[in-house]
C-alpha cells in the first residue's frame, strides 16, 4: 500500500479512481484528480505549500514532485505545482514549485524549477533543464540545459500526448485488477 501522510493540518485528498503503486508516497496540501495515477518510487510532497495535479495524469517511476515554502499566511508567495490535465511526468523528472499545462509530457529525468510556466500541448525532451521563472507557449519541444524552443509540435505530436496519458490509465487499470484479485 502507498505510503499516504498528513503534514500538520493537511492530508492529501485523493480521487477515488486514482491508482497510487505500492511503494508511491504522497504527503501533505496534495490534490489528486480523478484516472491519475503515482507509479512505483514516486514521491508527491506538499509540505511547505501545495500540490495540485489534474485529471488523467500520470506521474512515473522514481519522478519527485516537491514545493517551495510560503511565508505569508494566505500563501500567496513561495512556489506551489499545479499539473494539469492529460500530463505525463516521466520516470526520474523533477518538478519543483512550478506550473505545467494541459497535455504536456515531463521527459524521462527533465527537471523544471520554480516559477516556470509551462504551455499546453508542450513536450520537454529527456534530460532537459527548465531554469527557475522561465515561461513557454503552447505547442512547443523543448530540448536543452537550459531548455529552449526547438520547434513547434504537430497536431499528430499533440495527440500522442494525450494518448500515452491514456495509456497510462489503461496500466493503472490493469494494475488495480491485479490488485483486486489474490
């Protein structure tokens, strides 16, 4: 069973229909929407502000998902995460206090700091660096350390997106099954 824990006043709240791995640890001010899914060594810490991740989601093997702490008690400074719909965060990305769109897909080890902005319907290569504060338009690859624009995406690139989240569904699916059966 996944490791589920509160921070001080905060537990996260987690869709029904989420599938969190055996081995996925999620703590504190997280919000999980519904057919997403945590996957084995995942680590989703709100601690120190909050995380926010979108319907159909997926965030994979070994990937950290962290914040930057606030000060102000409306939490109104420091850097939450917001993920969005349809978004994959491939096996050891990191995300920290920044904000990702709709149908994007996080390449395998890419790392995105805080206060980046990140578009919709945008893919960030394996191993890219996106530096803190650095905001994206839609559509676009980024490829790099530091990631920069190397072209737009394609109508057929933007549907591969949504599908490899998809995807994942349908393996969060079967693995729920299995789970349900000795």
């Amino acid at each position: 069973m996944a490791l589920i824990k509160p921070y001080k006043d905060w537990k996260p709240k987690i869709h029904p229909t989420v599938y969190l791995a055996e081995t996925a640890t999620v703590i504190g001010n997280v919000e999980i929407g519904e057919y997403s899914s945590v996957w084995f060594g995942a680590v989703v810490r709100g601690d120190v502000h909050f995380i926010r991740i979108g319907r159909y989601s997926n965030i994979q093997d070994n990937a950290v998902i962290h914040v930057t702490h606030y000060t102000k008690p409306d939490m109104s400074d420091g850097f939450p995460v917001t993920i969005g719909d349809y978004v994959t965060v491939a096996h050891g990305a990191i995300i920290h206090g920044a904000t990702i769109g709709n149908n994007v897909l996080v390449g395998i080890g890419a790392i995105v700091l805080d206060g980046a902005k990140i578009g919709d319907n945008t893919v960030i290569a394996a191993g890219s660096l996106v530096p803190p504060g650095k905001e994206f338009p839609p559509g676009v690859l980024l490829m790099g350390r530091p990631a920069q624009i190397k072209r737009e995406l394609t109508p057929e690139e933007i549907e591969k997106i949504k599908q490899n989240a998809l995807n994942y569904k349908k393996y969060a699916e079967a693995y729920l099954k299995q789970n349900a059966t000795p």
